[in-house]
C-alpha cells in the first residue's frame, strides 16, 4: 500500500472511531467542537494559509455541523456558520480577496436594506437580535465564504482534499447513526420523515449532509481511488451513506446528492477521451449496480416503505395529498408577504411571524430560501438571488478545469429549496463554484 492510500486509509477508520466514541460518550462531542477551532486555528496560524489551509478547515467543519448539532456538540445553533465565518476572516488577512470580487460585495451589500426593515418590522416581543441571526446567518456565511473563493486559484487536489474534510466526519456521522438507531422493524410506521433513523435530530438536515457525503465518497470513486483497495473502501462508505440517508425518509438531500452525481457522470463523460471512455463505462455500470443493490437492501430492510415514501404514498399504498410534505402553505405565506411589500419585502424574519399568526400560534421557520429571500427582501432579493445563480456561470468561462462547478451549483439550489439555509453546507459548497481551479500546479504558476 503507498504511503497516501495507507494514511487516507488511517483517516478513514479514526473517523469510524470518532463516530463510536462521540455514541458511547456523548460529552465528547463538546470537546470535539471546540478542538476543531482550537486545532484548525493553529494549523492555520502555522501554515500561514499557504495552500488555502482555511478551506480545510472550514470544510471539516462544514462535514461536522450535523453531528455536532444531534449530539448538542454545538454550543449554540449557528456555531458551525460563525465558524466558517471566522476562518474566512483569517483567510483573508493571509491572502486577501479578489479585487474582481463585485458580485459577492453586491450581494452582501443587497442584505442589508431587509436588516434594518426588520428593526421596525419585528413585534415588540420577539428577540430581534436572534430573529434576524437565524435567517440571514445562512446568506453571510455564503457572501464571506464567496468572497474569499472568489477567482482563487487552487489546484484540483488541493479541492479534493478540501471535500475530503467536509466527508470524513460525515463518516463519523454515519458511524453514529448506525449504533444509534434501533431494529427497524421496531420504528418504522410510517413513510414520514423519521427522527429516529436520523439521530434524533432533523431527518432533511441529516439528509442533506448525508447526501452530500454520498456525492463526496462517489466522486472519490471515480477521480481518486489509485488501487482495487481504495476503491473498495470508498464504494463501502458510499453505501452506508447513501443506505442511512435513505433511511431518513427525507427525500431532498437524498434526490440532491443523486443529481450531483449523475451531474459529475455526465461531465466527465464528455471531458474524457475515447481512450478513458472504457475505463469510466466500467465505473459508470460499477455505480449503477451498486445503486441498485443499496436501493433493493433498503426495501427489504424497510418493508417495502422506503419505495411507497419516494412514490408520495402513505403505509396504506395511498397517494398523500401533498407533494412537498405541506410546504406549499409556507410557499403560498411568503408569496403573499412578497405581493404586500413587493420592493423591500417585510423584513428579516418576518416571515415567521407572519405564518405564526396565520397559523393560530405555530412557529414555522421557511424551508425555502428562495420564497424566503422574495418574502423578506422583496425585489432586492431576487436580484440578490440571480447574482449568486449566474456568477458561478460567468466565471466558468475562464475556469474550464474546474469540473465540480455545476455540481456544486446544483447542491446549493436544490438544497435552498427544500432546506432552506439551516446549516452552512449550501453556503460552503456555493463557495466553492467560485474556484480557479487547476489540474496541476505548473498550470497555476504559467498563467500568474
């Protein structure tokens, strides 16, 4: 075994014992989450941000968010944003920004107007200071995170190994998941989304990391695995990620993480020459196989449930009324908050309390950041929204190496749509679209 297999090899199984002990004890969890600043801030110190150490670290902390929250790692709710946060900072009094950087200067700017409307907006009773943090922690952690990735230059495995630290404690997350979850047979009911499968925690947030986790482990299939052992590893994670997502019962993470495969797969097939043609058929019918084999081990293990619930039917075989499990009230109510104040919206978290009323006393946040961004920052908003869509767009006009842009853009809007901006990895990954990214080093250092 080489020395890189041999030590990705020793990463994976330390993240495998991460995930038993954070289950045997919990109290580590809090440990961990202040270990990962602690150690990643003096990484960053030392190395000086050299390579871009802050995206590592970041990105870990990204992959940690989820566990960190079902485990109350976190010592409050936004920590993993604020965290990203802070290393970009640090980023950026290393290396600086692009000067070209507009686009993010404008959207961060644009942000502001639905701020202060909501110091006038918001009632009297609520905490105005956490209202607003909770819905637009999510858009400043993509405006500085898109800042500092802006046109940065970086080699295409230095970003891999950036999505290996967002994977690898999705491992442990995994790990977790399985001791924490019970027979099933004892617990599935129902085709709803399932705490229980999911940590105890939100079944969509679970299932956004895990399907991004599946995306991250597959692509590493395909670009990364230098031996039959490798290769092996990563189809092995791929399955326990993709088998305890689907367990979720939460169909967005899940849907999202397939198309950004199916998105790579499609990519790579028209870049690759006809003499890699074969070798990618060969992984392409492998992915497909396995696939299918994860889909049909998690029917039976389901009862057949797990097919009724991606077919919108209850247990009973019944086709449910709704198809976006009721967020099409959310949808209309923030439609209508945009129709009454059409320019500057109602406010930053506005929106919640609006539903609130209507309701009868029921506290919805938004699942969608775009009906969101339409309701409490009105046309600003979507002028806000078509920056952040086409920039990555424009930018990879002069960025054709950068073969994860259109995946990356695919996980940041399917994500927004069913799960809002809740936890940082739409944000995070947003960023990365923003990347020059270069095959090898010597591609870098001739065109500077």
């Amino acid at each position: 075994m080489e020395i890189k297999d041999r030590n990705y090899f020793i990463l994976i199984v330390l993240h495998v014992f991460l995930g038993v002990f954070i289950f045997l004890i919990p109290g580590i969890s809090k440990i961990f989450s202040i270990a990962i600043i602690a150690v990643g801030f003096l990484y960053v110190l030392r190395t000086m941000n050299r390579e871009n150490n802050v995206l590592l670290v970041a990105g870990y902390i990204v992959g940690s968010e989820v566990m960190l929250r079902m485990t109350g790692g976190n010592f409050f709710y936004e920590f993993s944003k604020y965290g990203v946060i802070f290393f970009m900072l640090v980023g950026f009094y290393y290396s600086g920004f692009s000067k070209n950087a507009i686009p993010m200067w404008i959207f961060l700017l644009l942000l502001i107007p639905g701020i202060l409307i909501a110091t006038e907006t918001l009632n009297l009773s609520t905490n105005v200071r956490k209202a607003i943090l909770f819905n637009i922690s999510g858009p400043i952690c993509l405006g500085i995170s898109g800042l500092y990735c802006y046109n940065r230059k970086i080699t295409f495995d230095q970003l891999s190994n950036v999505l290996l630290a967002v994977g690898l404690p999705i491992v442990s997350t995994t790990v977790y998941l399985i001791f924490y979850t019970p027979d099933l047979k004892e617990i599935l009911v129902s085709t709803g989304s399932n705490f229980t499968t999911s940590g105890g925690f939100g079944p969509n947030q679970v299932s956004t990391i895990l399907g991004l986790g599946m995306f991250i482990f597959v692509s590493r299939l395909l670009l990364n695995s230098n031996s039959k052992l490798i290769f092996i590893v990563n189809l092995v994670i791929a399955f326990n990620i993709s088998y305890r997502g689907l367990l979720t019962f939460s169909r967005g993470g899940m849907i999202t993480g397939l198309v950004m495969i199916v998105t790579l797969l499609f990519f790579l097939y028209f870049l690759t020459k006809s003499s890699g043609k074969l070798k990618l058929n060969f992984l392409i019918i492998a992915l497909i196989l396995a696939s299918s084999f994860t889909w049909i081990y998690t029917t039976n293990e389901t009862g057949g449930l797990i097919n009724k619930r991606y077919a919108n039917q209850d247990a009973a075989g019944r086709t449910k009324e709704s198809q976006l499990s009721g967020r099409e009230q959310i949808f209309e109510s923030e439609f209508n908050a945009f129709l009454s104040n059409p320019i500057f919206g109602v406010g930053v978290g506005k929106g919640q309390e609006i539903r609130q009323v209507e309701t009868g006393g029921l506290v919805i946040a938004s699942h969608n950041e775009i009906t969101r961004m339409l309701a409490e920052h009105g046309l600003i908003g979507i002028i806000s929204l078509f920056i952040l869509f086409l920039t990555p767009f424009f930018l990879y006009l002069d960025n054709k190496q950068h073969i994860f842009v259109f995946c990356f853009v695919s996980f940041w809007l399917l994500t927004i749509n069913h799960a809002a901006m809740r936890i940082a990895a739409p944000a995070f990954i947003y960023a990365l679209s923003l990347l020059k990214v270069y095959f090898y080093e010597k591609d870098s250092l001739h065109r500077e």
